[in-house]
C-alpha cells in the first residue's frame, strides 16, 4: 500500500489485512516517514490490540492518503490499482501494520 500525506513524501508499507478490525493501526515511525508534523498528532485515548492489551494511540489532524499496489508477477514492478482513499489511522507506539 501506497501512503502520502498532502506535500509529503509517499511511502510504501505492507501489513495484515484484518476484515473484523474497527480500525488501521501503524506504528508512530510511520508517521515520522511520512513527515507527519508532530503538532498534527493528537493524543486519542486507547486502542484494544488483539492480544487484550490497551495502548495509546495518536491520529493525525491531516488527512493520510492510501492506494493499494499491487505486483501481476515478480517479474514487475508494484503498480496502483484501485481509487486513492482516505486512511485515518491509529498511530500506536509499537507493533506491527493493520488494516481494518
């Protein structure tokens, strides 16, 4: 998956897809890859991860842009399928990509 905020750099990610989450979840480095100014995360209570445990989350106050990629063979280049959409993920201090 393709991510961009407005004026920033475009970053490549890969991560689960999880039909049954309420919400995506990134890792704040993610954040700081996308050149996320650090006044536009905002402090948004906790989130519940699949193992039980509550841990704090960030969103950001601009808009996070996402478009899948996708590869035909490994003999190609990722390439963009699908519309761009607007992403308003759970920043989270650590662990791995979901998307809900």
């Amino acid at each position: 998956m393709a991510l961009q905020v407005e004026g920033g750099p475009a970053i490549v990610v890969s991560g689960v897809v999880d039909s049954g989450a309420f919400s995506c979840c990134l890792p704040v480095e993610d954040a700081r890859h996308l050149q996320i100014p650090g006044g536009a995360l905002r402090k948004a209570g906790e989130i519940v991860l699949a193992d039980d445990s509550a841990v704090p989350y960030l969103e950001s106050v601009v808009p996070v842009r996402a478009q899948l990629l996708v590869r035909a063979s490994s003999a190609v280049s990722l390439r963009p399928w699908g519309p761009i959409f607007e992403l308003r993920p759970a920043f989270v201090p650590e662990g791995s990509r979901l998307f809900g």
